[in-house]
C-alpha cells in the first residue's frame, strides 16, 4: 500500500463541529473521486487535520497522474 497525505487549510480555521463535517465530506468525496477504477482496495482515514489516503501500490501510478 501507497499512503498520500492529504493537507487542508482552510477547514482547519472552521469550528469543531463544521469542521467534522466538512473533512467526512471531504473523504467521501476522496473516495468518490477515486472510485473509476483507481479507487478499488483505497482508504480513506483522518488523524490531527490531515487525511490518509492508501492506495494499492499496483494503482499508485494511476493517482499521481
């Protein structure tokens, strides 16, 4: 597995609530983005205002593209 570190500025800035909020939205719509194909085997985790995205190491091409 590849992992991508995903950073974000301006939801770290929003209160705590809309900030949870707003960072699912932003994993769901990771993962939506990645589901034509190169999103089989991907997940998606958040730790500390930084998202995690592993990819399967034999995709990881198709991601960086």
């Amino acid at each position: 597995m590849a992992l991508i570190l995903v950073r974000y500025g301006e939801v770290a800035i929003k209160g705590v609530g809309t900030r949870s909020r707003m960072e699912r939205l932003l994993m769901h719509n990771i993962l939506s983005g990645l589901r034509g194909g190169v999103g089989v085997g991907a997940k998606v985790t958040r730790s500390q205002g930084r998202l995690f995205v592993e990819v399967p190491d034999d995709r990881l091409g198709r991601v960086l593209i």
